[in-house]
C-alpha cells in the first residue's frame, strides 16, 4: 500500500510558479521513501523507453541502489550509456549510478551464436548477436556483433526528445557492484533481471554467499516453447516466444537458476499482452506532457509488449498483478548440438533431474493493471533526486 505525500504537493503547488508545466489537476501521490524502503538493482539491456522499468519500483517505494548493464540486445557498454541517457532526463543521474556490466556472454560469441543457426535453423530474434550492421546503426540502431567497445551515437542522436550522455559509469563492474550492495544489505536486495543473467552469474560465482543473501530475484525470461507463435492482431509473431535474454548466455542463466536465491520468479510468456497502440502513447502526454512521457510517445514501438515492465510491475506489486502462477521446477539446456540451446525445461519433482531448485513461474498476469501502472509512472515520475528521499550509492 503506497503512502500519500499530500502535504509535499500541497506545498508544492503553493510555491510552484504560474509558468510551471507541470499539470494542474491533483497528482497521484508518490511513496515516502524511509530506511525500511525495500531496496532493488535492476540489471538490463537498457534502451531509450526501458527506464519504465525502474520508474516503477521508485514509485512503489523502492530504493533503486542502482542499475547494471548487460549485454543482451546490445553491447553492455551502448546498453548502459542508455541508462545513463535516461536517468539525466530523468533528473536522477546523481542519486542512481551505473555499472557497467561484462562485454561477453560466459562462452557465446557472435561466431558461435550464428553458427548455431546453420545448425538449427534461424531464430527470430538474434539480439547483439544479429550480424554487424553499419547501415543500420547509421540510421540510429544499436550496435551488434563486432566490437564491443564501440559506440553508436547515433541510437541517441536520432530519436526524438533524447541525446548522448554527460556522465559516466560508477567505479567498479556490475558484478562486483552486486556483490557489495548485497554484502553491505544483507537480506534486502531485490535483483531485477531485464536482459542476459551475465553480470548475476559472475556475481555468484565471485561470493558464495550473494545469492543467498539478497531478497530474491525477478527474471523477464523463460519462455517454455519456442516454437510456439502468438496472435498479435492478424499478424503471427514468432519473435513474442524467443528467449534472447537466456539464449544470448545459457551457461550464466543455468548457474543462476540453480543459486540459491531465497525465491527466484521468471515472467516470459505473460508478458506478451501489454503492446501499447498509438492512442496509449499519446494519452501519456496528454495527461501530463513531461520529458518522460514524450520520450516513450516518440519512441516506444507499438509492435512489441512492455516485456520488462511487466516483470517489473510483477515485483512491485505481486499481489495486484499476478493472476496465476505455478512453483516448479527447471533447467537450462546448455548442450550447444541442442535445438533447444539456451531454453527452460520445466520438470515436476518427480521427474526432475538431480540439482535443480523450485521457481515461481507466472503464467498470466492483470494486462489492464499492468498498462495503468505503466501509464501512471510516466505521467508522474519523480520530477528529480530530492522526491526519492535516499541515494543509491553503495
């Protein structure tokens, strides 16, 4: 249950100047931020509309102790300069650091991912691991395959409402980021995972104690058939139920569902039903016209769901969200000759193999929840760090 900050915006319309632009109508209240706060890292392939994802746990009264980035639609260093592109127009850039996360998946490369198509035919979608593009990332895509220490500023320069960032990465890998902030709060770090479990499985591996000792972890991913195609109008989309954020790095994903986190939750093919159309997008601006919400009305696709914004909103708010779940459990095939390389197996006890650990699966979530909750956040983020009450430094 959130707590309203009525006196804040009672003052904050007393003092507010007539050329303000922020709305007139009242303002859905915000959470008071307190030392009990729960505590969160999101770890993403961040791009220029995935900071949703961490509006909504700063909104549900979360204290995001910062972000991590990986590589999974794109290298973890273009990957993170968008989250830091993010939080400056957000106002947040000086209470939420960024850690860059590992170049390379623990043993996928680019060579060994398209091979892997010859093999088993194509996937539908390839992630960093599409083959380099320089045409594509002239006209403002992300970087793939090729180095990846290169940058493209274009993917910041060409959309609307957005440019490169000012600032730069905190000290320090995401990994190591992960492991300190879990041994400095132990028993109260929620991890988010939006993209490839890379930087969590080096974190396991760098302290034995890590994933024990955190709150638990959220998964966007783990979709259970591949080969299925969902209805998306008339259209059938193949690439709703293909798994890059495990396929990209199957071996860090298998030592991550095997940790022994207190509670691990995969949300994947639940997050299929939120795909804003264009009247969703232009709401977001015309009930509150602020940098965020025209970023998304100009950027975000109204082809694809807001995948990690629903495992997000799963998180936060668990019991409003969540319409129906299982607790198995699953393992990751990392057998590379596999048709099913880099994909979920899910087992009832009785036939499970040895070493493998129950989670919690969501199978369908509230869509209409999940879109207002969405909206909201963007219509009323926090307007900079002195709304959110605490640094994320750690």
């Amino acid at each position: 249950m959130l707590r309203p900050r009525t006196l804040f915006y009672i003052l904050a319309l007393l003092f507010s100047s007539p050329a303000s632009t922020h709305p007139s109508q009242p303002l859905p209240s915000l959470p008071i931020s307190t030392n009990t706060q729960p505590k969160v890292i999101l770890d993403n392939d961040w791009n220029p509309t995935a900071f949703i994802a961490f509006l909504l746990p700063l909104y549900y009264n979360h204290a995001v102790l910062g972000l991590a980035s990986d590589t999974a639609n794109s290298w973890a260093l273009q990957t993170g300069l968008h989250a830091l592109a993010s939080l400056e127009i957000a106002s947040l850039s000086s209470c939420i650091p960024v850690y860059k996360g590992s170049d390379y998946p623990l043993l996928q490369t680019a060579h060994t991912f398209q091979t892997y198509e010859v093999l088993h035919g194509k996937l539908p979608w390839k992630g960093v691991f599409a083959k380099e593009n320089a045409t594509n990332e002239q006209l403002g895509n992300d970087p793939t395959s090729g180095d990846p220490r290169r940058v493209v500023k274009e993917a910041f320069t060409t959309k609307e409402h957005y440019g490169f960032p000012n600032g730069s990465f905190a000290e320090g890998s995401a990994a190591e980021f992960l492991v300190r902030a879990v041994r400095e709060n132990p028993g109260q770090v929620r991890i988010f995972s939006g993209g490839s479990l890379t930087n969590i499985a080096l974190a396991v591996r760098l302290d034995a104690d890590f994933a024990k000792n955190t709150a638990g972890l959220w998964i966007m991913g783990g979709y259970v058939d591949r080969f299925l195609e969902q209805a998306v109008g008339d259209v059938l989309r193949a690439d709703l139920v293909s798994d890059i954020n495990f396929v990209v790095d199957p071996e860090a994903t298998k030592i991550v569902l095997t940790a022994d986190f207190p509670n691990i939750t995969l949300v994947a093919n639940s997050a299929n039903g939120v795909i804003p159309d264009q009247a969703f997008l232009d709401e977001l601006v015309a009930v509150n016209d602020n940098p965020l919400s025209r970023l998304v009305r100009a950027n975000q696709p109204t082809y694809l769901p807001f995948w990690d914004e629903t495992a997000a909103a799963v998180m936060v708010d668990r019991e409003g969200v969540v319409l129906d779940e299982v607790e198995v459990y699953v393992d990751i095939d990392t057998s590379y000759h596999s048709p099913f390389y880099g994909y979920i197996r899910p087992y009832q006890a009785a036939l499970m193999p040895p070493g493998l650990r129950k989670v919690k699966y969501i199978n369908k979530v509230n869509d209409t929840k999940v879109a207002e909750m969405i909206k909201t956040v963007v219509q009323f983020p926090p307007r900079d760090c002195s709304e959110l009450g605490v640094g994320g430094g750690v």
